[in-house]
C-alpha cells in the first residue's frame, strides 16, 4: 500500500541512466534557481523603507540612492560568480571553492552559512507570499502560519518528484511575475511621467510619524543592509552548474546574467516607484500591494500582480529546495553530514536533503509566527558570509593557476571579496540586535556538528580496520530462544538453533506460575532435549529479566557470543499485524548495543 501511495504522489521510479534527460533548459533553469533572487523584489524594497521611514517621511527619498548602491553589488557579485561557473563547473559554489583554495574550515564555514541561509529561504520565502495574499485577503491574516505550512508541503512533495518536474511546475509562475512586474513598472512610469500623482494612505503615514529617530549614518547603513536582501540567491546559479543542459558553464553563465539584469531592473524599478509615489509601509499591507493599487485601483491588474508576487515569493522556496540537497550530499560524501543526505533517492533528486529542508523550514515558520519582519534580519548574514568566501577563495584560485588573463579575474573577484566583506560587517553589526546575533551563534554550532559527524565516521573507519583474530571462532557459541507457547514457530526456531549451536536454551518469562506449570508439563510431553529456563519478573516485565540473564552470562564468560534467536509468525495482511504484540521487536531493539550478541529472526507465516 505503502509503495502504492507513494507511486501515486511522486510518480515511478527513475533508472541511473535517466539522470541526463533530468538536465534543465536556460529558460527552466532561469525559474528553478532564480526564483528566489527575483522574488527579493517583492520586499526589499519594503525592508530598506521600514528603516528610513523611522526617521521620517522626508528620509524616504534616500531610498533610491542605497538601492544604487545595492545594485552596484549586484553587478559586481554577478561579474564575479561568472568567473567561478568557469573556473568550477562541477558546482558545490562556496563551500568547494573555499574547502579548495582557503582550507577545510572556511569550507564548512562557507557550507554552514549556505545550509542555514537556504533554511531561511525556504521560510522567508513562503511568509512573503502569504503576506502578499493577506494584503489582498486582509481576512486570512489569522491563518497564514497554517497556509504557509499547507504551501511549504507542496513544494517539498513537487521537489521529491525530482528537479526537471518541479522546475517545469514552477517557470509558469516565475515568468508571470517577471512579466506582471514589468507591466506594473512600464504602466507607473508612464503614469508618473505623463502627470498621474498619488499619495501614500493616511494611516501608513501616521503609523510612522509616532515615533522618529534621528537620521543617522548608522541608521542608514541598516537600511542598506536591510536591502541587502535583494542579494540573497545571486550565488544559486553557481551551486547548480551540474543541473544545466551541455554545455553546463556556458547555459549557466548565460542564465546568471540574465538574472542580473531582470532582478537589476526590477528592485530599482520598484524602489523608485515606490519612492516617486510616496508609498509608505503598512502593517497589513505590503508596498508592492500599494504601489500596485496606486497604479490599477483594485481592478484585474491588481490583483494578478498579488497573485504573481504569492506565487513567485512562494515559490521562490523552491530554490532552497533545489540548492540545500546538493550541497548537502556534497557534505555528506566529504563525510561532515550523515551519509543518507548523499543518495539519490526513486526521482533522482535527494530526497533526504529535500525532506530535511522541509522540516527545520516548518519549524521556522511556526516559531517566528510567519512574520517576514522578524525572519528577514536572520537572512543576509549567512549569504553575505559564504560571498565573502567563495569570491576570497577564487582569488587565491587565481593566483595559483596564474592562466590566462589572471589578474584582470583576481581584478573581479578581489572586488566581489571586498565589496561583500564590507557589506557583511554592515549588515552583522546593524542586525545583530535585530536576530542577527541567533544566526551567528547558530553557524558555529552547525560546524560544530559538521566535525562531530566527521569524527565519527573517521573513528567507524578505524574500528572496522579488519584484524586476524576477527576470523576465529568463539570458545562458546550459546543460543538462547525466548518462548512464550510453544507453537509451530517455536519448533521452528528451535530446529534452527540446533543447527547452528550444542549449546541451546530456551527461556521462558514467568508472568503467571500456572500457565508456567502449563508450559513446563507441554515441554516435557514433547521431550524437547533442550532445557527449557524459567526466569521470574516481579514487575511483569518480559524484557528486563531477559537482558539481565544475558547480562550474567556474558560476566560468567566474557568471551563467548550469544544468540538470541525470536520464534516469530507474520500475519497475512498488514492490518493483522496491528493486532498482536511486538515484543519480537522490542527485545531487538533492547539487545541492539549489546556487545558479542547476535539477534535473529525465525519467521513462520500464516497464509490468512
């Protein structure tokens, strides 16, 4: 049943050699890892103004001038990640670039960094386009936790039915926002110019009035770093190089740009639109909402600007989705994650890391109460730091293969090093009182689990180094058959047990003295020559008394090996199962971590 459903929702199995038909378009690649870098146009905006507008309204036109500033990064940073699609096409982005040419601890810092900025992608982004969907349904405001979960299980299970599906799922979307934001920036400019004037909502106005600050530098340098916000996902495209179509760098470096120049584009767009209309941000309101009613009124327009922005800022989750998984099993081969996250699973996607992402991303939402106010001050400082890394280890990169045109790329990256570093310190040091303080504290223990991981496995590869002595038989081999009545399962594991050992004893737990005069009058009527031991449980246990009848054995003999063999029978349907005790499977699990003793299964099963 079980695989049933599962064939259902997630579609059949794929084989090993379909993996290339899994390869993604330009034009699917551009929706599957850029979703999340245009759909920072939907609140970056919102960020930068929410901190200047607490300096008043007349602090509002400096909005313009940080989001140059913002895109003069952008360039820089997309100049940069060219260089590194080149210089690595195998993908794995910041964390292989800085394991390479900078040491293993920038590396796992740099995969820190990314695995918690994707968990905050994932989160952010779904609550954004909740909050676009509260903005035009005010009256479902008090359920969007409950609705960001409901969209959050849809992405993960169109994710488990692997990259190339989910991707073509979602380019509809993508280029419905990248065509509705376009209308809605033509259409506001061509008003402004041509004399159509508005004014922001009296309320937004007053909200912001109550309680200023002064305008300082410092005050301005955390409406940069809030803005900062449009940066987050620029580095995707180069994690993801080995999910394009041949050839690789070359499609990815085209779409990279591409990206660059719609997402350019359309934040500044959006900021001076916001900026000539003089929109405020409201509570319950976004300012893409406002800027969209400034220039529609509350007609059609309107509203397939508010479904485009959900859609687009939902799925934008999707780019976490795509990224987290591969960079994790690049970890988890490395051996700093467990192994599982590194297989690929039915759909040919990492399905491990898929349902991973899902989960701390829900645990996110419901903790921060889907308010994209609070998560976004955790957002930036994990990207900005894996910037940082990757565009530092490209430069030591070039340095040491000293090819052609080598200066002018350390020229580049140089630039992106430096210029993210700057950003970084500005960011951290303005938000850390904002939430910025938990992701700091938060990447140092992810790297504390990294090397914990990392240890044991390395500790695992020690232990199982093979040895002569491994080959020699025990001294005593003894096996032990835990009874209960004696059935055609239990002649079974008996007949069994004696083939395997001289040494056999069946143990029977007394729970009630007269059926254990029963059971006894039974063994000797079927003349078993094996001895049947009776162990008392003055607390109507059945597993104690076993483990500690074990436990004196092996502190009689330290060197034998015992078996403990369960007579088991299978019901025919799975539901029938439900039905009987599973003490099999818990004598199992109590003997798991029990050294020099092996625990077997012989199983009768019943045909209805």
């Amino acid at each position: 049943m079980f695989k049933t459903i599962k064939k259902w929702v997630l579609g059949p199995p794929l084989a090993s050699a379909a993996i290339h038909d899994q390869r993604l378009s330009k034009k699917v690649a551009l929706a599957v890892f850029s979703s999340d870098a245009l759909s920072s146009v939907a609140y970056a905006t919102e960020e930068i103004l929410l901190v200047l507008v607490t300096a008043g309204i007349a602090a509002v036109h400096l909005s313009l001038p940080i989001a140059l500033v913002i895109g003069v990064l952008l360039v820089i940073l997309i100049s940069s990640y060219s260089e590194t699609i080149h210089a690595y096409p195998s993908g794995g982005g910041a964390y292989i670039v800085a394991k390479d040419n900078l040491g293993t601890y920038p590396g796992l810092i740099a995969g820190a960094s990314l695995l918690t900025d994707y968990i905050l992608t994932a989160a952010v982004s779904i609550a954004s386009g909740v909050a676009a969907i509260t903005s035009a349904f005010p009256h479902l405001y008090p359920y969007r936790v409950g609705i960001c979960l409901f969209f959050l299980t849809i992405i993960t299970f169109a994710n488990l039915r692997g990259v190339k599906e989910s991707g073509v799922i979602f380019a509809v979307p993508t280029y419905l926002f990248i065509f509705s934001f376009g209308l809605l920036i033509g259409v506001g400019f061509y008003k402004y110019f041509f004399g159509v004037s508005a004014t922001a909502p009296l309320e937004a106005i007053q909200e912001t009035q109550q309680h200023l600050h002064p305008l300082t530098f410092f005050l301005l340098l955390r409406a940069f770093s809030s803005g900062c916000a449009a940066l987050t996902g620029v580095e995707a495209i180069s994690n993801g190089v080995p999910a394009f179509g041949k050839p690789e760098a070359r499609n990815a470096n085209i779409t990279l740009v591409w990206m660059g120049i719609i997402l350019l584009l359309m934040f500044l767009g959006i900021t001076e639109l916001a900026r000539v209309f003089h929109i405020l941000p409201g509570e319950h309101e976004t300012v893409v909402s406002q800027i969209a009613r400034t220039i529609f009124a509350k007609g059609f327009f309107y509203y397939l600007i508010q479904v485009a922005t959900a859609l687009i800022l939902v799925l934008a989750a999707n780019t976490a989705f795509a990224d987290f998984p591969r960079l994790a099993s690049l970890l988890a081969k490395d051996g700093y994650l467990p192994r599982q996250l590194s297989s690929l699973g039915d759909r040919l996607a990492f399905s491990n890391g898929i349902i991973l992402l899902g989960l701390a991303a829900a645990v996110l939402i419901v903790f921060f109460g889907a308010s994209t106010h609070h998560l976004i001050p955790l957002y930036a400082v994990g990207v900005f730091i894996s910037f940082t890394l990757s565009q530092t280890g490209m430069v030591r990169h070039w340095i040491k293969l000293k090819g052609k045109g080598w200066f002018y790329k350390v020229l580049i990256n140089g630039t992106g090093a430096i210029a993210t570093f700057i950003a970084l310190i500005v960011i951290a040091s303005t938000k850390f009182t904002h939430g910025a303080w938990m992701v700091i504290v938060f990447i140092p223990l992810v790297i504390m689990g990294f090397m914990a991981v990392h240890g044991h496995y390395k500790s695992i590869v020690e232990q199982l180094h093979p040895n002569l002595n491994d080959l020699l038989p025990p001294k005593i081999h003894r096996v032990l058959i835990p009874v209960s009545t004696l059935h055609r399962g239990t002649l079974k594991a008996i007949s069994y047990a004696s083939s395997i050992s001289d040494n056999v004893q069946a143990v029977y737990i007394v729970l009630d003295p007269e059926r254990a005069v029963k059971m006894k009058d039974i063994w000797s009527q079927w003349c078993i020559d094996i001895p049947l031991v009776m162990l008392e449980t003055p607390y109507r246990s059945v597993i104690q008394p076993l483990i500690d009848y074990i436990d004196q054995l092996l502190k009689e003999e330290p060197d034998q090996h015992i078996t403990v063999v369960l007579p088991e029978f299978v019901a025919a349907k799975w539901w029938q199962q439900i039905l009987h005790n599973q003490t099999a499977l818990l004598i199992r699990g109590s003997l798991m971590f029990k050294n020099n003793v092996v625990v077997t299964s012989v199983r009768h099963h019943l045909k209805f």
